[in-house]
C-alpha cells in the first residue's frame, strides 16, 4: 500500500495548541482573550480527588467569572452524562466549557456543546457531519497521554441502553484552545500511563494505516510513534520524568492529529465492542487487540509497518522483516508495560459473535487496511481467546 502522491486530500486543524510546562496557568488570559464570562469545567471526580482542578479554580475565582463544575463524567462517558452536562451548562447559561481530563470528560464537553444549544439526545448527532450551527466554544487541558481528543474532531460515547459507543464527528467539535501541559499528566499511576499510551499508540499506527490516511497524517503518525516507542516505557516507571510526560503527551497529540485526519481501524473496531459491552479501559482493549489486528493486517501493510518499525528505532534489512519486526515490538512494548492478557478481561465466548458483528458494523471498519468482515473479526476474537 504505497503512499500516491497525487491523491487529493484537505487539512484542517481548527484547535489552536499552547504546549509548555506550565501553561494550565494560562487559562485565565485564554478566558479574558475569549470574553468568556460563564464557565461550565467538565471534568470527573477522580480528577477533583487529583487536586489538579486547585489552580484551574483558583484563576476562575481570580477572574471574577461565574463558574460551576460539572464532575459527573463516567469513564467511557455515557448519553445521559451528556444530557446533564448539557441541562447544567444552559441553567448556568454557560458561554464557554472548560474540560479537564482524559478523553472521558474531554469527549463529554464536546457532545455537551453542541447538544446545549440545539437540544435533542446526543445519539441524534452520531456519525459524521451531523452538526450545523454554532457550539459553545471548548478549551481542553489534558491530564493523560493518550486519547488526543484535544484536538481531534470527534466524541465517542456509550449508548447505555444498546451498550454501544457511537462516534459523533465534526470539524466544529474540536476544541477551540487546546493547553497542553505535560505537569498535568505527572500524576497520572502506571497502569493508566500505559493504558491511554498504547490508545495513542494504536491511533498512530491504524491512523498511518487506514485507506483514507494522507500525506499530512501520516508524518504527524509517523513522529508520533517514534516518540511513543521512546518514552512510553520511561514515563510508566519513571512518573515524575517530565520529559518522558512531555513526550508521550506530544506523540498523543500527533497521533490524535493523525487518526482524526485519517481513520481508526480494527483494532478500535473491537475495542469500541468490547468497551462498550463490558465498560472495559478504552486504552487496555486497544493493546490487546493491536499486535493481532497488525497481524491480520499486515499482507497489505508491509511498506508502511516496515516505516513504523524505522520509528521505532528497529534496524533491519529486508522490508518484509521489518514489517513483521514492528508487529512483535508493538506486542512486546505492550507486554514490557504490564498491559494485561485478552484471557483476562473476563470476556465470555458466548458474546464473540455479537462483539464481532459491532465491530463489523463500527464505522471506521470500512477504512482498515485490510477488508475485515464479522467472521474475520469472530475468528480474531477465538484466536485472542487460545493465545490467553
Ligand atoms: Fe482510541
């Protein structure tokens, strides 16, 4: 599958990045710059026991604003969390939405601005393009490394009465001011640092990869997996190394940059399934499944997988071994994090044919490298199960 040059493509990326250590202590002047004067921060409660909201509070109070947390964002954020988000966001008559933390309370603060103002349940936005009008403007501070949704244009959230997860996607969605702050994500415990690193991982990889990648992607893809195969070990064991955060936290962007330029593919497929059914870590099914998508993939991927094994600073000598030498190191990287086995996420056989069906029917199935139908995701699903 080589890169064609002459292919068409459009690049846009509406969110304006600020990165630096530190510059979460900017929100105050990103606010005042915005005329924002009634903030609604989207956030969970894991991050309000963090102490990461003390600054970010402290510059609201400083500000005289009119301000309100909303903190009730579940992992894998749910419809209904969307619905409240969105009723307290117009009690207060919020012009402006604040969302702290990983991609849970991010993507929430997105399907709740744009259903605040037009109304309706967010499952009426699902796909893509469904969003004319305004949204109340958004700015985003990560806490993980991982889901890149601080600039990326879509929201995945949980039908909890199909136990789905639906994308709604949009230009208009990405937030307007992304700070990006690697302080923030130093507190972040190991198990999570791998998780939401392999997520960003996974959507380098199937965003270099799908059919519909192009050439602006693929180089931000490409610089992501390199820094993530560098740093994502170091920033596991060694929390408080800055510069791994800082790594791991550009290469999540990158790759976000990537994947929402581009597409997701089997990997999220299953993930989106099983995340959806069980309510599983988003981040955790994408390691597990990842090494055997490439797997699957790889007859057509070898020029590109041979690049990502470049980026990941493997040498070899013939395309062919590289191509297999990046699906052992991403398996390998995995294992080296302490991601845990498909055996072990208490999967039942007896769903598999459902989950494959899902992950057929998931819309970023179409765009993997390599036609996947519900039987080729059943017997993934079986061979994941054999080899624990
Ligand atoms: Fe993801």
């Amino acid at each position: 599958m080589a890169v064609n040059l002459l292919n068409s493509f459009s690049f846009e990326l509406p969110t304006r990045v600020e990165y630096g250590v530190g510059v979460a202590g900017t929100l105050l002047d990103t606010l005042r710059r915005m005329g924002a004067k009634k903030i609604l921060v989207v956030t969970d409660k894991g991050i309000g026991r963090s102490g990461l909201l003390v600054s970010i509070s402290m510059q609201l109070e400083q500000g005289g604003l009119v301000w309100e947390i909303f903190d009730e964002t579940a992992p894998n954020p749910r419809d209904y969390n969307v619905r409240d988000g969105a009723k307290r966001a117009n009690l207060l008559g919020a012009d402006c939405l604040v969302a702290v933390g990983g991609g849970s309370p991010l993507d929430c603060a997105k399907a709740i601005a744009a259903v605040a103002p037009r109304g309706g349940a967010v499952r009426d936005y699902a796909g893509k393009d469904k969003i004319s009008g305004d949204v109340i403007p958004l700015i985003a501070i990560p806490t993980t490394a991982g889901t890149g949704s601080e600039v990326t244009f879509g929201a995945v959230i949980t039908d909890t009465r199909e136990k789905y997860k639906f994308t709604i996607k949009h230009p208009r969605l990405a937030p307007r001011v992304a700070l990006v702050d690697p302080k923030m994500t130093v507190t972040m415990p190991p198990a999570l640092t791998a998780s939401t690193g392999m997520d960003a991982l996974t959507h380098a990889i199937e965003g270099y990869t799908a059919r519909v990648s192009e050439p602006l992607a693929d180089a931000a893809a490409l610089y992501a997996i390199e820094l993530i195969a560098k740093y994502l070990k170091k920033a596991v064991f060694e929390g408080q190394n800055l510069e791994a955060r800082a790594g791991m936290l550009l290469g999540s962007i990158l790759a976000g940059i990537a994947f929402s330029h581009s597409d997701v593919g089997a990997a999220h497929c299953i993930a989106e399934a099983l995340g959806g059914q069980y309510d599983l870590a988003h981040g955790v099914c994408n390691a597990v499944v990842l090494p055997a998508v490439m797997e699957f993939n790889l007859p057509e991927c070898k020029e590109k997988y041979a690049r990502i094994a470049t980026a990941m600073s493997i040498v070899y000598e013939k395309l062919d071994d590289g191509a297999r030498l990046a699906v052992e190191a991403v398996q390998k990287l995995a294992a080296d994090v302490n991601l845990p086995a498909f055996s072990s996420l208490g999967v039942h056989a007896a769903d598999f044919e459902a989950l494959a069906k899902k992950s057929a029917l998931n819309g970023s199935n179409p765009n993997n490298p390599r036609r996947m139908g519900a039987g080729d995701y059943l017997k993934l699903l079986k061979k994941l199960r054999t080899a624990g």
